[in-house]
C-alpha cells in the first residue's frame, strides 16, 4: 500500500530525506518528532507470512535496492529512530539480526540512535507457529538486546528483569540501551520547560490553520497524475450537468489513506464536495453507483433500529456483562470501537477490561435477507429474537483492513426483529468491535445510464481504499475490481466522455478497460487537502504536472511472485515487458519538447560527478510545469539495471518559452555491489546518462558518457 514513497531506490532515499527533515525540524538544540525509518530491511510481503517467513537475496540486491534509501535516511536526513522488520533474514529476525544492525546500520553507517521493533516482533520469536527462534520472552528479548534492539513495541521486553537475573543479560549491556532511549526523549525537550521548547505551541489551532491547509491543497495538486487524455480535459465550468459515480466519490475518509493524521471536521471533504464547490451553477448529481469490491450495493440501517436512534451500546467493566452498565449510547451511523491508533470505545470507557452489548429493535421495510459485518479481536455472539445466530471466535474475525464479509438472517416485512450483540475484550494488545446491518442488492447500471442521457460528462471516482491495502492485508491481484470494471463499460456505452479517477496507494492495473474511459487521473490518497485539488485539475485551476513514482503494469501476469525477492522482473530497472504506464510517466495540458542536453563532461574519474543541462519549452498553449529526469544506465555491467533514476527537476515554463535544466549527478549516480568492500563503490566504465519525460525508451534521449 502507501507504506513506501515508491519503487525506486534514488526517489525514495530524496523524498525520505525531506520527510524526515520537515518532520523533526531545524531547530539547533531539540527536534521537532522523531521520524522512523522502516522496516528495516528487506520487507515485503506476503503480509500473513511476516511473522514466520525466512528472506535471503542476492547482495546485489540488498545493497543496490533494499538499503539504499535507510542508508540516505540515516547518513544525510540525521532520522532518529529505525524499525526493525518482523521477518527473518537469512535466518536470523530483523531485530536481533547483527548483519543488519550492527555491522551495516552502526558500524558502517555510524547510525546512534535508537532502534526500535516493529509491534509484537520479539513475540514472534517464540510463538507457536512464528518465528520459533526462541523458547521464550525472556531469552528473545536478551537476544534483542544483545543483538541492537533498543526499545520494544509490545510487553516481551518486561522479562529483561528475569534475564538480568538469571545471567543472560549483564547491567552494563542494558547500559548502553537505556542511554540511547533517555537521549532520544531529551532531544525532544521531555524533561525541559515547555517555555524553552520552540515546538511547544504547536496547537490544533496551528496544525489545522489555513495556511497548513493551503499547503495540503498545494501538495495534493501536485501528486496528481494525469496518465489519459483524449480532449476531454480540463472540463469546462459552463457545463449543465455532470454525473458523478462511484465508491469513493463520497467518502471523505478514503483520501486520508492509513497511518496518516485525521483532519479536523471543517477540513474533511469528499472528493463529490470538492467537484460540487467547482461549479456552483451546474447540476452534479450524484450516485454511489457500486461498492468497492462487493457485486451488491449496502445500505446501512442502524439509524433504523430503536426507532430511528440507533443501535444501543452499553458499556461494563471487568470483562463482564454483567450488573449495571457503565456507560449506554446510541449509534446511528457506525460502530467502530477501537484502541488501535486514533480510535477509541467511547469517552468515559476503560478498554482495558471492557465488554460490550449491542441492543436493538429494526422492523424492516422488506421481506429478505438482513446482512450484517461484525468483527473483533475476541469474537462476538450475535443473537436474534433472543436465539444465537452466530458464536463466533477471534480467529480470522479480526479485520482492522479488509473487504468486509457479510452474513445474513431472515427478515420479513414489518415484522419487528430484536438484535443482541456481545463482546468481551480479549488478551491482546488492541481491543477492536465494528459492527454493521445493511440490505444488499444489485447496482442497476441501466438506471445510472438512463441518469447520464442529459449529462455533459461522467465522472467515475473509484479504485481502492486503504482497507484493500492496509497493514495486514494483501491485494490478491492488482485489477480495478470487477465491479468496477462493469460500471465503467456501463458509463462508456453511453457514448458520454467517461473521467476515470483512480484512488489508490499503489498501482492499478487498467488495461483491460483502457479503452473505456476518455481521461484518468490517478489521484492517490490525496488527504485533506485531495478534494479540492483534484477538482482544481479536473476544471482546469490547476494543470497537473505528476509523474508516476510506480510503475503501473497491463495485468497481475506481468508480476514476479509475490515470495520472490529477487529483483529480476521487478519495477521499471528490472522490468522487460510493457507496462500500460510506465514508472516517471504523467501528461499535463501543454506539452514539453527536449532539445539536445549538454554533459559538463564527457568523462570523469572515479569519485567526481557530472552536470547534465537539459533545454525544453513548452511547445503547447497553456502555461505548465514539467519534471525533467535523468536515468543512468551501465554499458558494461551486465548485472546492472536496465536503466536507474538518478536526478530529476521540476520546471514551470510559459506558453512557448524554453529553459535550460541543469541537473547535478552525484559521485555515487554510478556505483554499484562490490563484494571487496561489502558494499557499494563506483564503477568505471561506459555509461549513457539518458533524459526526459518518463522511464519510456520512446521518452528518452541518450549522451555517452564515461568513468575512468
């Protein structure tokens, strides 16, 4: 998903140093946060097998792909702290593996600071079923430490007492530990006045300003990728009437992704909201069309149980249901309870011994099946008119991510059902209980076609969420969903101008309904800012100037395995095929000529690097801006990569005026894995340093260039 900036080794390791910058800040004495550079290092996927797997590469491979980037975080962006990955590599877990931690991240890399696991890590050592590398906490977390660990996510770490004393720790082991963590919360002022402290006043008020808002729009504008455009856009903001369609059209929450911060309500929009404000004067109307995945529609009912309050939660301690509850509150829209991230049980409710129970009457308004999802850490019972429906366990109910899986009971029209929900929290470390009931039925395409007869054009806002990708979770295949791909052909067979808007935190494979929209924004999970600028670029505010920073391929078939780490096959350096869009590749609505580039020298020794000065100008009628980039690609390294990201620049040009685009290659623009020094140096040889518009061959241009 969006965990990663991107496919390439040199994009992620630039655009990590800048997160990592503006994240902790300039100030001289304290740091603003603390980034975390993760998972180190060699982490993937599949996501069910992390906790268990084994994972070895080449060491061309870790070294030219996998370290990279960590190694640019931690030796030119000062990162403060660095996540252990969950699996094992070459047979030894990420978090007390010495290869990773010690020899290459401390003594190579001079890294000191802190270490950190992923959650849970040190308890997949020696769970059944996992790792198994160990018999128990105790001795896990002693290797840990022994092995670089210097702080835990999770409880393992408690036994570091039990280890001390039974010798399999020495005080002065732990000394050095202990420093590192002590030192990272004095660098964020934990023990000094908040007077002296220049992030102190660092408010909702400030982190929710308009300022801050004008630089989410700005950002999102900018991550906008036009990849298709037959003359439809920018639409004009005279037109009667649009269709809006689709699963994420309307859902605010899609564009925050996960892992990311919630904006505040005045800033949370949907993307239907921002095309809405576009175009005050035109009629938008709007239909969710389809669900993401799910061949039926839902339609939430809580807010019909209770009559028209809600679903009932009442609230007790001690993991019982028992006596008097807490705390009772209705719920009309979702319940969502849980201590994972941002969410909560509700105000006043300590989760920690938590039991809940769900009451409510629904007479429903049809005769049929009544779906619902329910999910937990610790299962649930799910009773109907007093009779258990569902007893269900913890094991595979747990779905923080995910497609929701629906279940059904029988309801007949007018006739009052009563439901009953209950849950306990159970062992683990996040207690979670959603719960939904919804009817389902088919979309009917011909309706929505009908609604398109008098439309000037049709918007499709789908594509994925972060639950089709989240932590947790795998997507089986990397199509648009099936679904989705039918409501697209619907649209297109009525002859109106088709806008696909995909929203998605990886790649999405189109080819198979290519021909059946006229233009396609890839427009990410844009946060809170994404509604407005994407509405900016469908209406012509704003001319979109993104490149792709994944390579989007024609079809699953064109993937290597999923359990294969080997790079061969992979990504737009490796990759040998055609993909529908290539990796650096996005239109604008001008467009851009390259003249003939200068190299400040063809030839230079080993050590030095080499300027590259690009001529382009804006050959169309509209004022854009252009991300000018440099691949470099060895003539004499057969194990290299076909080509590989070395510089890149953007440029803003007026209508038919030209610039000149010098770009600085590094030194290291050519090195590659030497086995003498365990690592990377700089190859001499021959090269061609290639420029222009995307990673295409048909979007480049090549200088010969040497290292002596």
């Amino acid at each position: 998903g969006q965990e990663t900036p991107g496919e390439d080794p040199y994009l992620s390791s630039v655009m990590g140093i800048q997160t990592v910058k503006g994240m902790q800040g300039d100030d001289d004495k304290y740091y603003k946060t603390h980034a975390c550079a993760k998972h180190y290092a060699v982490h993937s996927g599949p996501e069910p097998l992390r906790h268990r797997m084994d994972v070895s590469v080449s060491q061309r491979d870790l070294w030219e792909t996998y370290l990279p980037a960590f190694k640019a975080l931690v030796t030119e962006a000062d990162v403060r702290e660095v996540m252990c990955a969950y699996q094992r590599y070459e047979g030894v877990p990420c978090c007390t593996n010495d290869r990773l931690l010690v020899d290459i991240l401390r003594n190579k890399w001079g890294y000191d600071a802190i270490v950190l696991t992923d959650c849970d890590a040190i308890n997949n050592f020696y769970t059944k079923g996992q790792h198994e590398t160990h018999p128990d906490a105790e001795h896990a977390s002693a290797d840990a430490i022994l092995h670089g660990t210097d702080l835990e996510c999770g409880i393992s770490f408690i036994s570091l007492k039990d280890a001390l004393k039974d010798g399999l720790v020495k005080e002065s082991d732990l000394d050095g530990h202990v420093k590192k963590v002590l030192t990272g919360r004095f660098e964020l002022g934990m023990f000094d006045p908040a007077d002296m402290l220049p992030w102190a006043n660092l408010g909702p008020e400030v982190i929710s300003s308009e300022s801050n808002d004008q630089l989410a729009i700005q950002s999102a504008r900018e991550s906008m990728v036009l990849l298709k455009n037959e003359s439809v856009l920018p639409l004009s903001k005279d037109v009667k009437k649009l269709l809006v369609l689709g699963p994420n059209a309307d859902n605010a929450e899609m564009l925050n992704g996960n892992y990311g911060g919630t904006p505040t309500e005045e800033h949370k929009r949907s993307i239907l909201e921002g095309i809405k404000r576009a175009v005050p004067g035109a009629e938008v109307v709007y239909s969710k069309a389809c669900e993401l995945e799910d061949e039926f529609n839902t339609t939430n009912v809580l807010a019909d149980f209770n009559g028209g309050q809600g679903l009932l939660a009442s609230f007790y301690g001690d993991k019982k249901i028992a006596g008097k509850a807490k705390l009772e509150r209705y719920y009309d829209k979702e319940i969502n309870f849980s201590t994972f991230g941002a969410w909560g049980f509700a105000e006043g409710v300590d989760a920690d011994d938590v039991a809940v129970k769900l009451t409510g009457s629904y007479t429903p308004d049809f005769t049929g099946k009544l779906s619902y999802n329910i999910s937990s850490d610790n299962g649930y019972v799910l009773k109907v008119n007093g009779k258990v429906v569902e007893k269900a366990s913890a094991s595979g109910r747990m779905r923080r991510w995910g497609v929701p899986q629906y279940k059904s009971f029988d309801v007949t029209a007018g006739k009052p059902v009563n439901v009953e929900v209950e849950y306990v929290r159970g062992s683990g470390a996040f207690a979670m209980l959603s719960a939904v009931f919804c009817k389902r039925e088919r979309p009917d395409f011909d309706a929505l076609a009908a609604m398109a007869s008098d439309a000037d054009a049709i918007i499709v806002v789908g594509g994925i969420t972060a639950q089709q990708e989240g932590e947790g979770g795998d997507r089986p295949d990397i199509e648009l969903p099936k679904i989705q791909q039918s409501l697209l052909k619907a649209m297109h067979a009525t002859g109106k101008p088709v806008v696909l808007v995909n929203c998605s935190g990886s790649a999405m494979a189109l080819a198979s309904v290519e021909d059946q929209y006229d233009a396609l924004i890839q427009a990410w999970y844009a946060g809170q800012g994404g509604a407005y600028a994407l509405a900016d670029v469908i209406f012509g505010d704003y001319n979109p100037s993104g490149k792709l920073p994944v390579t989007f391929y024609a079809s699953t078939d064109q993937l290597p395995d999923f359990m294969n780490y080997d790079m061969e096959g992979r990504t737009y350096r490796y990759f040998k095929g055609t993909p529908l869009y290539p990796f650096g590749y996005g239109l604008s609505y001008t467009t851009f000529g390259y003249g003939e580039a200068k190299l400040s020298k063809s030839s230079v020794k080993a050590g030095n690097g080499v300027d590259i000065t690009v001529p382009v100008t804006n050959t169309g009628s509209v004022d854009g801006e252009e991300v000018v980039q440099v691949y470099v690609k060895s003539l004499d390294n057969p194990d290299a990569p076909i080509k590989a990201l070395k510089g890149f620049k953007k440029v803003a040009l007026k209508a038919g005026k030209s610039a000149n685009v010098k770009i600085t290659l590094r030194p290291d623009s050519f090195s590659y894995y030497d086995s003498k020094v365990d690592g990377l140096s700089i190859l001499p040889g021959k090269y061609q340093i290639l420029y222009g518009s995307s990673s295409a061959d048909k979007d480049l241009k090549a200088l010969d260039f040497q290292v002596l």
